[in-house]
C-alpha cells in the first residue's frame, strides 16, 4: 500500500514501525524477540548481534499499538485512551537526553539498552515530525479492518485510506450500496397488483 509521494524518513520510519502489524490479516511482523530486533537492525537503528527479550517485545507493541491510537486521532476519530496511557508509560520508562552534537537538536537514549536506543529513535522520529510539520499528516486507515498507516501528502490533508483503489473503493461502494438499498426500500412499490 505504497504512497504516491516521497515520505520524509522519519515519518517512514514511524510508518513502517505500526505497520508491522496489518490488522486487516492478523498478521504480526513483530512475532518474537528476534524479528524486533531484526526489523531494527534492518533499519539500521540497532547493530547486528544485540538480544531483546520478551519483555522487550511487549514494550515495542505497547508502543506500535498507542502510535496507531494516536494516528487514528489523526484521522478524526477518538483514540482508545487506554492505548494512549500505556504507550506514556512505555514512553515514561524510556529515559532519553537532548543532544545538540551532529546538527541537533535530537533525542538520544540516555540508558544504552538495546530497547532504550530503538525506542529512542523513534521518539526522535516522532520530534522530527513534529519539527518538520508533518506529524499529523501520519494518519491511519479510515477502514475500520483496516487501520494501516500512511503519509497523507495531500495539499488539504484530508486523504482518508491508505489506498484509494483498495480500501477508499471499497468503502465507497459501500456506502453506495447502502444508500441504494435504502432508497429501495423507501420507494413505494409499483407493481402491478395481479
């Protein structure tokens, strides 16, 4: 479900990290230990060769999940307030320090965790968003078995679905099925009584 336009990498990164779950299919990119930190090595956020462990799992899909509510606000609907609390504590427990060094400002783990260092990247992802004015146009789906996260480069930001020709398509016919079907049956009937 690619986008139609260039993505800002820290955008992608924050993309791609709640992609990898799909709702949609139930299917769980982040299913161990290791493919966490195989899909952060493979970003180049942490080195080959580091160990997370389930604790470590757990935290990075509190967070993936609180990300989703949060781009879900994005999109104008309620976020679950519960997903938005654990991901503040998830955040709470990952201490990270300002650093001005190398062009910054940019966060870095103040803790060198393997879990601190990747968590850490995508707070600074998230601030770099937020510096560049794009933060809010990461959105997630509007189709509710959905939820796949994507850029909206619209000029206006109301892009609604990660794909038109998949999910916005989908949703629209729909709803025009709906509206045809409730037509008919206000219409009265016209057939000839026999």
């Amino acid at each position: 479900m690619g986008d139609e336009q260039p993505v800002p990498a820290a955008v992608r990164l924050v993309r791609d990290f709640v992609n990898t779950y799909e709702p949609q299919v139930d299917e769980e990119s982040l299913a161990t230990p290791d493919a966490l930190r195989d899909w952060f090595v493979e970003r180049g956020v942490l080195p080959v060769g580091v160990r997370l462990g389930p604790a470590d799992l757990a935290a990075a899909r509190t967070v993936r999940e609180g990300l989703r509510a949060v781009l879900l606000g994005h999109a104008g609907h309620p976020a679950d307030p519960d997903a938005l609390r654990r991901l503040d504590e998830a955040l709470a427990a990952a201490p990270v320090r300002m650093t001005f060094a190398d062009g910054g400002p940019r966060l870095l783990p103040s803790v060198r965790g393997p879990l601190d260092v990747a968590l850490a990247t995508l707070v600074d992802a998230i601030r770099q968003c937020a510096q560049d004015q794009v933060w809010t146009r990461l959105k997630v789906c509007d189709r509710d078995t959905c939820r796949w996260a994507y850029y909206d480069a619209s000029r206006n930001q109301a892009r609604r679905w990660c794909s038109m020709a998949g999910c916005g398509n989908y949703v629209k016919m729909r709803r025009a099925y709906a509206v045809r079907r409730d037509r008919r049956s206000r219409a009265p009937d016209t057939a000839p009584d026999r």
